[in-house]
C-alpha cells in the first residue's frame, strides 16, 4: 500500500471521528490518538524500508531535535490535536419550556 494513500485514509477517519467527538471532553483523547497513529506510521515505515530509529530520526528530525510531520509528496499527516474543542453553552432560562407556570 502506498504511503499517500495510507496518509489520505488516516486523515479522513481521524478527522472525521475528531469531528464528531470535538464537542466532549476529548482534548486529551485527540492528543492520545496522533500520538498512537505517528508511532505506527513510523513503525510501518521501519518495517517496510528495514529502518532502524537512527535512520527514522534523520528522516524525520532537523539537525536541531524537532520532528517534522510525515508526508508523501504534498499529503501529510494532519494534526488531529490542532481541531478545536467547544463546549456546549450553558442557556439557562432560554430553553423554551413547553408546560405553562402556574403559581399557586
């Protein structure tokens, strides 16, 4: 399988399922999950192009330590992380209520 491809496919399901749980809690779960899909996309890359983590590092890594993101052309793999949480508003009292106030 292709690189640009597997790129492609991971971008859509991530940000898809981000997308839909980005009204949670999930900051943390986004920041879990890039980290989990980087670590096995670099895994893949070891395996099929016989990598040790010395040559994944000087692949991947500017002579200063930061990692650049992994591309296949002009694919990269996004950033699930970067996607913004909202919470839902507290509304209150605008909720339309359907019965009626009697005071008794």
């Amino acid at each position: 399988m292709e690189l640009g491809y597997v790129l492609t496919r991971l971008n859509q399901v991530m940000h898809d399922w981000a997308n839909y749980f980005r009204h949670a809690v999930a900051k943390g779960v986004f920041c879990m999950l890039e980290n989990f899909a980087w670590r096995r996309v670099i895994r893949m890359l070891q395996t099929r192009h016989r990598w040790n983590w010395t040559d994944v590092r000087r692949r991947f890594a500017t002579p200063w330590g930061q990692w650049q993101p992994i591309t296949a052309g002009e694919i990269a793999l996004r950033p699930v992380s970067a996607i913004s949480v909202t919470r839902y508003r507290y509304r209150g009292d605008m909720i339309p209520n359907p019965w009626p106030l009697n005071h008794v």
